[in-house]
C-alpha cells in the first residue's frame, strides 16, 4: 500500500498537457510584451548616442572657429572618392587631422548598421559651402535655428549620394526610403541634427518639409 500511495504522490508532482501549454502561452505574451520594449530601450539609447556624437562635433566646430578667426572649418572642392563626392572630406579632416575631433568614429550615427566612406553626419552645404572661403560663425543670423550637420540627407537614391543641403555618406539602412524620399529618418520617425548654437534636436521629417528654407539657409519663407 505504501508503494503503491508513493507512485501516486509521484505521478501526481508533474506537469499535466495542459499545464504546460499554459506556461508556454504566459511565456509567449511576455515575450510580446518584452521584446518590442527592448527594441525601443535599444533604439533610444543609438538615439541619444548620436546626439552626444552631434555635441562633440559641435563642440569641435567651436575649437576650430576660435583658432581660425571665427570661420567655420572648410569643405573643400569636389574630389570622387569611395564613389561618392566627396565635397565635405576637407571639413571632416580639418577636424580629425586638426586634433579637434579624435578620430571619425565620432562621425558615424550609431543607428546606421553599415558605415561607408567618410561618415554618418554630414554638414550643411548652403551654409558652409564647398567654393568659396567658409563664413564666420558671427554672420550666422539666426544660429539656434539653423542647421550645422545632421544624421540624415535630402535625398536617397538607393547608394547614390545626391544631396544639396546635406552632404555626407549618409546611407540610411532602411530601404524604404531609398527611393528619393526627401530627409529619411535613421531614428524611427526622428533624425538629429547640431545646430549653430551648439544645441541637438530630435526632428521629425514632415517638419523638415515644412521649415526647410529656415533650417538650412536660416530664413524665413
């Protein structure tokens, strides 16, 4: 009797079916439920990465303009490089081979899974353009709504680098928008930019569309 009530209690300690199908169903929701929270925390945490790399550039940029009389670090002319023109590979020199910078890492936006050429965050080109001695920091009119560099393009035509107002290597992953969608995001629906004040914003690509004119050449419609 005594075995017999032992095999019992025994069989009794176990899982039935549908008890395991329960735990595997409570698992199943928290991983929903967890998963996509993770994600997020993950993209934040790039997003608030590339903002800082934005600052240290801007803080670079500031280096620069004390040791050259107040202008801006030069773009250069156009130069083919990497298959890409290279008009902004002078001002990131300027900055890494003139000690502001440390190295490019800096350049790169931690949101972009594959870097190419030259880096991430380009500079404005209306503002700092590539022919013609750079403007000083003083004849930027309105500097806290003006754009210096940002982690995103005008436009991106699958590879090819075709932009105006920003100029960088700026290839953005999610295909989507490689097909000449104007501003594509690297930061779910955000994209960082430095502006000539020093300070970093988050921006939204409808509100690029909208206040373009003053964002990059710092005047009103």
């Amino acid at each position: 009797m005594m075995m017999r009530h032992g095999i019992e209690e025994h069989s009794r300690s176990g899982f039935t079916l549908v008890e395991l199908l329960v735990v595997i169903a409570i698992l199943a929701v928290l991983m929903m439920i967890l998963v996509p929270a993770i994600q997020k925390g993950l993209e934040q945490a790039q997003m608030t990465r590339c903002q800082s790399h934005l600052r240290t550039i801007g803080v670079a940029v500031m280096e620069h303009v004390s040791d050259h009389k107040n202008r801006l670090p030069w773009l250069g002319d156009f130069g083919w490089d990497q298959g890409s023109w290279n008009v902004d590979r002078f001002w990131r020199n300027q900055l890494v081979d003139g000690g502001y910078l440390e190295d490019y890492d800096v350049l790169q936006c931690p949101g972009e899974k594959h870097h190419h050429g030259m880096g991430d965050l380009g500079p404005n080109r209306y503002i700092i353009p590539h022919s013609r001695i750079p403007p000083t920091l003083a004849s930027i009119r309105r500097p806290r709504e003006t754009v210096l560099c940002g982690d995103t393009r005008q436009f991106a035509n699958g590879r090819w680098q075709g932009s105006w107002w920003m100029q960088a290597d700026n290839f953005v992953d999610n295909h989507e928008h490689k097909t000449g969608v104007p501003w594509p995001p690297r930061h779910g629906e955000f994209m960082n930019f430095l502006f000539f004040d020093g300070s970093v914003r988050a921006l939204k690509q409808d509100y690029l569309k909208e206040n373009d004119n003053l964002l990059f050449h710092g005047e009103e419609e």
